[in-house]
C-alpha cells in the first residue's frame, strides 16, 4: 500500500512541475512572440493613407485581409511572385480571382499609376515587417 501511495505522490509531483515550468516559460515569453512593429518611414505615409482611403475595405487594416478580401501581407503576394507591375495591374483593370475565393477584383480607376506606386511600397514595407521578402 505504501509503494501505490509513494508512486502516485510522485506521479503527481511530476504533473506539478510540468505545470509549473510551462508556467514559467510562458511567464517568459509572453509578448516575445509579436515583436514590435517598427516604426514606419514618413515617405510611407502618402502610401498608407491612399491605401486607407481606397483598399482597406477589402484587403483590411495594414492590408491584413478582411472577409471581402484577401490580406496583401501574405507570401502570395511576395515581390518574386506578384511583382509591383502586379498591383498597378489590379488597380488599372482589375483582376479575376485565382488564389483566393473572394471573387473577382474590380479596377479602381480613381487611384492613379503613381498612388498605386505608393501604395505598394506601403504594402512591401508592411510584408518586409512581416519577414516577407
């Protein structure tokens, strides 16, 4: 009987301590895990406000996506894959959905060729924060 109670008080000694460090480790790293966005370059801003004023209804708050859209801070959308060319298109005639499930986009003739170079910079700032090169 002794050995049952010895063996079950160290099995739950075990379970303590694990709790425990996980605990402590999470003590840690709370808050590690996101680092701090940096701080955005003043030649940014005429990008991010073009950007709030004609596409964050779709693609969201620093272009995170929303349900109408997908999110441009996205491997997808990494210089090699959708170059800037890319988005001047998109802006100029639209586009037909072929990553996502969001429907076509349509052209938005009131950002110009040079908000649309704005806004992209904007964007790849925001993925290269992302660690999206």
């Amino acid at each position: 009987m002794r050995r049952r109670w010895a063996t079950g008080c160290r099995r739950e000694a075990v379970r303590l301590g694990a709790v425990a460090l996980s605990v402590i480790l999470l003590a840690a790293c709370e808050g590690s895990a996101i680092p701090e966005p940096a701080e955005m370059p003043e030649e940014l801003f005429a990008g991010e406000a073009t950007f709030n004023a004609n596409c964050v209804r779709c693609h969201g708050e620093r272009a995170a996506g929303t349900a109408q859209g997908p999110p441009l801070v996205h491997k997808i959308y990494e210089p090699n894959h959708h170059g800037d060319f890319a988005f001047q298109r998109a802006a100029a005639t639209g586009v037909r959905a072929h990553h996502w499930n969001f429907g076509d986009m349509p052209k938005i003739p009131e950002v110009t060729p040079e908000d649309v170079r704005q806004i992209t910079e904007y964007i790849r700032w925001l993925q290269r924060q992302a660690g999206i090169n």
